[in-house]
C-alpha cells in the first residue's frame, strides 16, 4: 500500500463514508475519509489526493463547490 494511490473520501453520513473506505482498504489501495468538505480542507492530505470521493449533496461547503477548489 505505500506506493498505491491515496483516494479521500468525503461524505457526511457516517455509514456511507466508513463502508467506502472499508472497501477502498480491502483492494489495497490507501484511503482516507473525511465528514465535510471543510475538513478534508484544513488536512494535510489534500495535495497527497489522488483521486477524491465525494457527495454531491454535503451540508456547508457542497461537493460541486469543493470539486471547482
């Protein structure tokens, strides 16, 4: 997993966001969740991202406006 591609989750239904990252881990690839667009922000994972899961519909900062960041 060191050399495998960092994905980051980020959705704010707990079950959602655990289950993807559970299945993201099972296939060997690195993950990370987060529950608002604003924490995956304030992270210092963000420019480690290689690819960025995320819901659409989030309260506070929405996935649309996270996506055009």
């Amino acid at each position: 997993m060191v050399n495998s591609p960092l994905i980051s989750i980020v959705d704010d239904d707990d079950s959602v966001r655990e289950s993807v990252w559970s299945l993201i881990r099972s296939v060997g690839f690195k993950a990370q969740a987060f529950a608002s667009a604003e924490e995956f922000l304030r992270s210092t994972w963000v420019s480690d991202t290689d690819c960025l899961i995320l819901d659409v519909r989030l309260s506070g900062l929405s996935g649309l406006d996270l996506q055009r960041q």
